[in-house]
C-alpha cells in the first residue's frame, strides 16, 4: 500500500469519529443540562453541523483512495475499510461512553467476521 492509501484511511478514521459523534454523541449529551433542554430540531441541527466534518474528511479519502484517482483502493475496498473502521470506532466510543453496555461473544464474532471481510475484498 502506497502512502496515498495510508492517508485515506487517517481520512476515514478521522471522519468516522465524527460521524459517531454525530449519530450516537448526542445520546451521552442529553446528561448536559442545556443539552436535554434542547428540542429535537436543534439536535439533529447540531448533528448536521458534527456530521459536515465527517464529510470534509470522508468525501477526499474515498477520492484519494480510489484506484482511478491514483489510489490503492477500489470501491468495494474502501467500503469495507470504512465499516471495519466505522465498528471500531463505534466499539470505542461505546466503552469510554456508554459503560453499561458489555460486548458479548456474538459482538466479536461478528467483528472477526468484518476483518474475513477485508481479508477477502483484498484478496486476488
């Protein structure tokens, strides 16, 4: 992999914290005072504004990443790093965040099944 790749996926790792913070943050925000106040127009209006750096990042790594643009990846390659690194993340945020929820032997093998995954996008 050439460095082009290793940037698209700094890129996609960046942009995927953000679209956790987007889609799932709010729910730990709501133990803000200010925050649970809020209706439910103004946190998707907040969501929108985390979710617009998440495109800021995931729109050039998946354009320096493809193939065609002088990348290692193709597009089904990319969509799967992209999952792998979106769980990850996810699987991140939930245990520093959300401390109640426990990972239990079908979360990891569903995870080990994603890398099987990658594995075999990558493979001739």
């Amino acid at each position: 992999m050439n460095l082009t790749g290793v940037y698209a996926i700094g890129m996609l790792i960046i942009s995927n914290i953000f679209m956790t913070l987007a889609w799932y943050g709010h729910l730990k925000m709501k133990e803000i005072t200010w925050f649970s106040a809020l209706p439910l127009l103004g946190i998707i209006l907040i969501s929108w504004g985390i979710a617009f750096f998440e495109y800021c990042f995931q729109v050039p790594a998946n354009r320096i990443g493809f193939q065609h643009n002088g990348g290692p990846f193709s597009p089904i390659q990319l969509k799967v790093i992209q999952e792998v690194i979106s769980l990850s993340t996810f699987v991140i945020f939930s245990s520093l965040f959300f401390r109640s929820e426990v990972l239990k032997w079908n979360h990891y093998l569903a995870f080990l099944l994603l890398i099987l995954a990658v594995y075999l996008v990558f493979k001739k």
